[in-house]
C-alpha cells in the first residue's frame, strides 16, 4: 500500500494538515523539461539544487494542468518531504499568476514515509478545492469520478483576472513611464488604490486582490509581484513575521523583493496602504531597514541562504517623490522650499522623511509653521500633518492651506551626482541672488545621485552652489525666467 498526505500553508494564516490514506493508482509522469516558457527563469528556482529544480519543473506541469487532480512521478529524484514542502513554498512565492494554487498538496509515499515519490497540487478557489479522485470531504457521498466542484468556475476566474490585469497594464503605458522605478512606483500606489485590507476566501490571492479587491498582505504582495512580472520587472514574495508600530506580538506576514536596475530592495504594500492614506515608508528599503537588527520584518528561515544582498545605501531614494530626510537643523526655509502649491493655489502639501524624530517636534511649533506660511506668501493659513511612523522611521505628510490664494509657485527642478563614499551622505544646493552674498533659497538632500525640487523661487540670477562631504563646493551660474 502506497500512501498520501495532504500537507501546505498559505500566507498570513495557517491551515490544519489533515492526513489521508489511499490508493495511488491513476498516477502519471510528465517529461522532466516539461514546463511552460518562463518557468526556470523565476527567482527562487535558480535557490535550488538540480534535483529540486527538477521536481520543481514537474509541479509546475501539474499546476498548469487544466485538469485537477494532475498527479507527478518524482520517485527519481529522492527528495526529502522537508525537501518538496520548501519546493512547493518556493514555487508559489515565484507564480502570484497561478493563483489557484496557494501551496495545498497531496504527496505520495512508498517503503519510506520520508522519501516522496509523488505530488498532486490542490485547487483552490473561493474556499473550494476543485477536486476529486484524492480528497473528498467527510459529507460528501458521490462516487470517485464526480468533481466535487465545476472547473468552468476556475476557468471563468482566470478569464477575469487575465482581463483586469490587461486593463491595470493599458493604464500604466497610458501614463508613458520610461524607467524601471517610475514604473515600480506607479504600480505600487496603484495596487494600493485597488485593494482593501478585508479578510476573504481568495484574500491570499492575487486574483482576491485584483478581482474582487479585497485581500490581506498575501494578496497586496502576490498582486503587486505579478504586476511587476508583467512589465518585466523581477519581483519574489517572501514571508516571515512583523511587528507593527504600537504592536507588540508578531504575526505573520508576506511582502515584497524587488530588483530595481543595480539596487535589489524590499517593499511593504501591505503596511504602506493604510485606510484613506497613501505612505511610502516601507517601499524600497534594503535588507536592514526590514530584517535587520532591530527591524519590524523578520525573514521565514526558508530564505536562508537564497536572498540577494539588499544593501544599497541610497534605496530610499526611491521613495514616492524623492521626500526629503531632513537631517540637523531644521529651518522655515527647509519646509517652504518643499512645499508644492495645488490647482486651488491655496493649499500647499509636502512628504518629508523624519528619522529623528525631530521634525514632528519642529512642525507642532505654531511659530515655526507661521514663518513657513510667510515665506509661501500666505495671509493666514492652517495646518494639519499625518504620519506613519515604524523602526525605519517616520514619514509625514504636511498640509498647509492659506485663507487666501496665492501666485503659483515657480520650480526649479534638477539632479546631482556625486561620488561620495557615502551615498547617504548630505548635500547642499544653495541659490545666491546675483551681486549678493547671503544664501536667498537652499535645499539640503541625501544622495550619491538624486534628484531635487526647490519651489517658491523668485525670477533671477543666481549662483548654484553644490556643497558634498570629501568634495570640493561647485558653483554654476542659473537663470530662473
């Protein structure tokens, strides 16, 4: 007698391992190169040894199967059943696409009970399990050969997602980004905006995630992956355990590795989606940031061994428009000069990174925030700020609304690039007034290569002055019409 076990897990939760004991007839083997185009290029089947891969590629047959129940031969390959459990956890952080398989499997074995021989992968879909020659339920009383469940729903699933992910993709190429970043970026908020934190069937899911519109951290981070794979950006999922600010027990959790161009960083939809407000502190931080000593992430040991260094020192220099880190002393002119005027030219708004701590302290200082409404012409104004803040710090997000309008604002837009040691290190871009002395407009931002924005500035000639630790100060001459 030949026996299977049912085993697996899903993200965010964990289901119960129920056992069952049956015959294994009716298993078939596929061809070991049996895999659809783009199957071995995925990141977590390059972390295997050869003979996993292989066991790997014949699962991968099976999941794509059209048909349920689609049992694999991998006696040949002498696998542990610790082995195939990390096999089959691998493959679904590498394919958000086949949604319908969230790691549920049976496994079969022979003499030994620690030597799998073979693998039925499990259909899932809105708490069904599209089966049935291997697993009934206790109530159920139909013979073998009666599905407990139409497929033509799966099928009828995937035709949706297929078709709301083009529509997602159409609207970000309307948008006409160039770089790999903005195209992260844009895909980030965008999942934000689509999907609500409610628990569901499919909520592990990146078709509860994109179809139905409600998930948990599975589904942001199998969505936000898949989207990312389809513009051709890598992207795996990986799980562990976090901590959230004011928290003080783990829980489970899933977020994204992301490669954008040199710079392999790590991003949180999940945590940077709260309620009506969009944060981008948990998008691509590095390895410290969300699993090092003292982070709020901590990495499932099954990725021991099988990530990427993540240890750009500028990986927060892609957060959402370049907020600001505002390091040392903070001045009225810091905050005015990044404040950006709306179409009602009466509200001004900024995000601003504040690791310290010290600009919450500055800005709930009526005295301060009245110099930065002087300087932005304001008769008047109110203010209000929103922040989320975390172990990687604080991001805040600052409104000011004068009782009167305002002129629009001018901008000056740029970039710099340096070759500090430190591609942290602080820089400083001051604005002189032609046959002055004193600095009129500054900026003060990290970065060995970033961009900048000063607004508010008066028409003019000025001295650009660039000031970078190690480096000499450069001066150029600017005209703002």
């Amino acid at each position: 007698m030949n026996t299977l076990k049912l085993s697996g897990k899903t993200l965010c939760s964990l289901i119960a391992v129920v056992l069952f004991v049956v015959s294994m007839a009716g298993i078939v083997s596929a061809a070991t190169d049996g895999t659809t185009a783009g199957a071995t290029a995925c990141y977590g089947y390059t972390t295997l040894e050869p003979n996993q891969q292989q066991v790997y590629k014949l699962l991968h047959t099976a999941v794509q199967s059209d048909t349920p129940d689609t049992s694999v031969d991998i006696s040949e390959w002498n696998i542990s059943k610790d082995e195939l459990k990390s096999i089959v956890s691998i493959y679904v952080s590498d394919h958000p696409e086949a949604f319908w398989f969230q790691g549920l499997f049976l496994w079969g074995y022979g003499a030994d009970p620690n030597v799998p021989i073979s693998v039925i992968p499990i259909f899932e879909l809105d708490g069904k399990l599209f089966t049935n020659k291997y697993y009934k339920a206790t109530e159920d009383t139909s013979d073998d050969n009666t599905p407990l469940y139409d497929i033509s729903e799966l099928t009828k699933a995937k035709t949706e997602f297929q078709s709301a992910s083009d529509a997602v993709i159409a609207e970000m190429n309307a948008a006409n980004l160039s770089t790999d970043a903005e195209k992260a970026l844009w895909l980030h908020d965008k999942v934000a905006a689509l999907v609500s934190y409610v628990p569901t069937n499919n909520d592990q899911t990146a078709y509860g995630a994109l179809v139905e519109k409600q998930a948990v951290c599975a589904g942001y981070t199998r969505l936000y992956q898949y989207l990312l794979q389809r513009v051709g950006i890598r992207s795996w999922a990986v799980t562990g355990v976090s901590v959230k600010p004011g928290a003080s027990d783990p829980i489970a959790h899933a977020w994204n590795l992301v490669w954008l161009g040199d710079a392999c960083v790590y991003t949180d939809v999940t945590w940077n989606d709260q309620d009506t407000k969009l944060y981008h502190l948990y998008y691509a931080r590095n390895y410290d940031a969300f699993s090092g000593a003292g982070a709020d992430h901590a990495l499932d040991t099954l990725f021991n061994g099988r990530l990427p260094e993540c240890t750009a020192a500028c990986a927060h220099q892609y957060l959402y428009n370049n907020p600001d880190v505002l390091l040392g002393d903070i001045t009225a002119q810091d905050i005015a000069a990044r404040m950006v005027l709306g179409d009602d030219n009466k509200t001004f708004t900024a995000k601003f990174l504040d690791p310290s701590g010290k600009l919450t302290e500055w800005i709930n200082t009526q005295e301060n925030m009245r110099a930065v409404g002087s300087m932005l012409g304001c008769n008047g104004l109110s203010y209000s700020g929103s922040s989320m803040s975390g172990q990687v710090g604080v991001e805040i997000h600052l409104t000011l609304v004068s009782r009167t309008e305002v002129s629009a604002q001018k901008v000056v837009k740029g970039s710099v690039q340096c070759s500090t040691a430190s591609p942290a290190d602080l820089l400083t871009i001051e604005f002189i007034p032609e046959n002055a002395s004193e600095v009129k407009f500054s900026i003060r931002i990290a970065g060995c290569s970033t961009e900048y924005a000063l607004r508010n500035i008066s028409s003019g000639t000025y001295t650009m002055r660039v000031t970078a630790p190690k480096h000499v100060p450069r001066e150029y001459t600017v005209t703002i019409p």
